[in-house]
C-alpha cells in the first residue's frame, strides 16, 4: 500500500487497475480522466487515421473492456474522499451498428452520477454517412456523498452559470498522443469543486498529462498514472514548462464571474425570470383576454 505523501506531485508508469489498488482509502479529493475508448484500428471512420496509444493496443473484447472499466470505476470510488467527485470522460460508440453507452456500465458501478455533461467538440470525431456528424462527447460528473446526503455541497454561483453542455474545441492530433482533450475542460471540473483548500487530483489514465497541468496551474497536488513510459515522460516535461500554459488556464477561469448574483437580486426584489410565478398569471390573463377578440 503506498504512502500518499511519497506519491504526491508524481507521474507513475504502471496498469490503472494494479497501481489504484495501491492507493489507501478515502484519499483523493478529485479525478478527472479519459479511458482509451476501445475503438478498436477496424472502427476508425474514414477520415480518422488509426493512429494507436502508445504502450497499448485499445483492442479488448467489449464485454472484458466494460469489466475492466467498472472495476476501476469501483476501485476510484474507494480511494475518493467522501464529498469527492469524479470526471469521467467517455462517448458513445457503435460496434457491427449497435450504439455502445458509457452509461451501461457506469450504471453497474458503485457510483451515484450526479450530472452527465455533453462535452460539445464543435468538430466531428467520426465521420460515416449512415449517421448525423457525432460532435459530442459525455463527461460524467460521479459524486460520493458524505453519509446519507447524496446531493452535496451546492456550487458558487460563479461556477453554476456554467451550463451541462461544454463547448470546448478538442486539441489537434499530434505525435505525442492520438485523443489528448484540451486543458479548459479539467480546469473547468476541478475550478468549479467547493472549498478553497488544496486538493489532491487524480488522473489514472493521465497520458501528456493535461489534467495534472491544469491541477499544478491551480496549485493542487497531483498524481498521474499512465501505462506508456513516453506519454509519462511527455507529461513530466510538460509539468516542468507549465507555466507556458497559464494562459489557456487563466482564460477558463475568467469565464466563471457573476457580476450580480441571483441570491443578491433576490433580496433586491430585481429578479426579472419570465417564468415566475407572477408572469405566470399574467400571461393566464393575457391568454383569457385574447380569446374574447
């Protein structure tokens, strides 16, 4: 079993599965992370060129695949602080024409899913022409409540304008990693978790290492698992010349700002919702006076 404070601010070369079993429980604070998908080289659309991780084929039988995904869905779960959150990032896939959920699985898991995200890419992963352009992808928000309050901590209101549909460009593909997403999402998800302590973050599948970025940018601990020796030598590297990438962090989080609160327009009576109670009998009268014309 390791020693948490001998694996803070580190990126391990290991199996997801074996180096969490590791972990001690009730020790991190926030996950956010991107399995490989199983796309298996004979699912690539036509435009996709079948470039593979790194260290890894992404070629399971999907019944072992989802297995595998549970487990480690699970084996998170244990390892999370109560009140802590994980962001799973996945999308929907179709195999011999049959759409293959992430839901199914997660479902099966221990987890309480607290929200599913739609990442919108605003570009098409896949491109077939039996189907509309897929531009989406989910990232679900899992939750492990503290004993019987299963709903938590309320968000700030600068974080809760965000909506549940994300409209972040991917990262081009390049040589360093086939599916890296881009640095705005993990600073969204670990920006907008409650309390201003330090946090640990966790990314098990951790790849260049965009979530340990946006964790260090933020100034929490991080802690990165990745089977591919280049892809955790990629991300140490990068670790090292984060700063470059304060920008794109920064940015992010000027987005979460509310100027006027809705709690402090309340109190002011300055709430102007068109669906409130009072409008809602107004338009009534209105709608009662229209069919006498």
């Amino acid at each position: 079993m390791y020693n948490l404070e001998d694996i803070l601010d580190t990126v391990r070369v290991g199996r997801a599965l074996e180096e969490l079993h590791q972990f001690p429980e009730n020790c991190i604070d926030v996950t956010v992370t991107s399995p490989p998908y199983n796309k298996r080289r004979n699912t690539y659309g036509w435009l996709v060129q079948s470039e593979g991780y790194s260290h890894f084929s992404d070629s399971m039988p999907e019944s072992k695949y989802q297995e595998w995904q549970i487990k480690i869905l699970d084996e998170l779960h244990r390892i999370t602080k109560p009140g802590g959150s994980v962001f799973y990032n996945h999308k929907i896939r179709w195999i011999k024409g049959k759409l293959l959920h992430p839901y199914v699985w997660i479902a099966r898991s221990v987890w309480d899913i607290r929200q599913e995200i739609i990442w919108d890419r605003t570009l098409a992963a896949n491109v077939r022409g039996w189907r509309f352009w897929q531009v989406e992808e989910r990232i679900y928000w899992l939750y492990k409540p503290i004993g019987d309050h299963l709903v938590g901590k309320e968000l700030e209101s600068r974080h809760a304008k965000m909506g549940s549909i994300w409209q972040l460009k991917p990262v081009p593909r390049n040589k360093n990693h086939p599916a890296p997403f881009p640095l705005e999402l993990p600073v969204r998800a670990m920006y907008s978790m409650p309390g201003k302590e330090q946090k640990v973050i966790l990314d098990p599948f951790c790849g260049t290492g965009t979530t340990l970025v946006a964790a260090k940018l933020l100034g929490h601990h991080y802690i990165g698992i990745d089977i591919s020796p280049d892809y955790v030598a990629f991300a140490k590297k990068r670790l090292e010349n984060c700063e470059s990438e304060r920008e794109i962090a920064q940015k992010e989080m000027e987005l979460h700002v509310v100027n006027d609160p809705f709690k402090d327009r309340k109190e002011r009576g300055t709430v102007n919702w068109p669906y409130g109670p009072d409008n809602e009998s107004e338009q009534k009268e209105d709608d009662s006076s229209d069919s006498h014309i």
